[in-house]
C-alpha cells in the first residue's frame, strides 16, 4: 500500500511540475528600424521589430509614445516577413520617442520591452521622464491576455478528470496474485 501511494504522489507531483510552466521561446528582439538610440534628421513613416521567432501580429502590442507620454498611434502592428512586425504613425515633431511593445509568438512564448529613438534634435534620447516611463509601462501592462471562458472551463473540465482517474488509481483493489 505505501509503495503504491509513494507512486501515486511521484505522478500528482509531475502533473503538477509539468503542468504548471507555461511554454516559453527564444524571441527576443534581434533588431529595430530605426534602432535604438538613432538620430534621426526628420520621422520615419513606421517603426520594424524584427525578432528571433515568428511573432502573432493578432496577439502583439506595439506603441509608439511621443516625449509628452501620449502615445502616437492607435493602431495594431501588421505582420511583415516572418518575424518582424511593423506600425505605422504619424510624429507631431521634433523629440525622444519610445517604442514600446508586449509580442507574442507563434511557439506559444512572448516578450516585451522598450526602445528609444530622437526625432530633429540632433542628439541620442535621454533616460526617459517619468511620465514616459510610465506610459511606457502603461503600454505594455495594458495589453493583458486572459483566458477565454470556454478554454477555462475545459481546462478546469480535464483537471477534475485527472484527480478522478488518480481517485480511482488510489482506492481500487491492489492485485492479489494467486498461491499455488
């Protein structure tokens, strides 16, 4: 009987383990256009992320915030090549601007940060104000992704499976081999 409980708590144990991360990926940010830290003489049309995996636009957030904390677009960024996602905006002039943005990928995992480009000053953008930095985490935190009702009820559906399947392991019988 102690052998087949220690069996049993090993199983739940890597249920457990294993089905408590969730999938993760090497996408990181591998390059932008205009990189970080550019000087740029007049504003660019769009801003490129270009990542090591393949992003879901449909799922990404990417904003630009102009040095007054507002951001300068309303838009979804649109799916270039393979794992580059773009969005176009509109500068209202010279300044620092942030890209902010929260992605993620197709393999399930995700990323998010920041970058900072100057538009007409002549010089690399400084640390960012307060008030960009808080609408740069404004930015990202706001894109939050929550599970949809039917996925949650699935998954709380296979869980009480599990323990039932595990409940009934536990309480049958042990096998009694027959004496000769």
């Amino acid at each position: 009987m102690l052998r087949r409980g220690g069996a049993l708590l090993l199983l739940i144990f890597c249920f457990a383990v294993a089905g408590g991360t969730p999938a993760t990926a090497d996408g990181g940010l591998v390059a932008s256009d205009p990189a970080a830290g550019a000087v740029l003489d007049s504003a660019p049309a769009s801003v490129s992320l270009t990542f090591s995996a393949a992003p879901d636009a449909a799922r990404s957030h990417v904003a630009v915030i102009g040095g007054d904390g507002v951001a300068l677009t309303a838009d979804a960024p649109r799916a270039g090549s393979r794992s580059t996602l773009t969005l176009p905006f509109t500068a209202k002039g010279p300044g620092n601007l942030t890209v902010a943005y929260h992605v993620e990928f197709t393999d399930g995992g995700q990323t998010s940060g920041s970058l900072r480009f100057s538009v007409g000053t002549g010089v690399a953008p400084p640390a960012p104000s307060e008030a960009e930095r808080a609408a740069t985490d404004d930015a990202i935190s706001a894109h939050a992704h929550t599970i949809d009702p039917l996925s949650g009820f699935l998954l709380a559906v296979d869980g009480a499976a599990v323990l039932v399947v595990l409940a009934l392991l536990y309480l049958r019988r042990p096998y009694a081999a027959p004496s000769n």
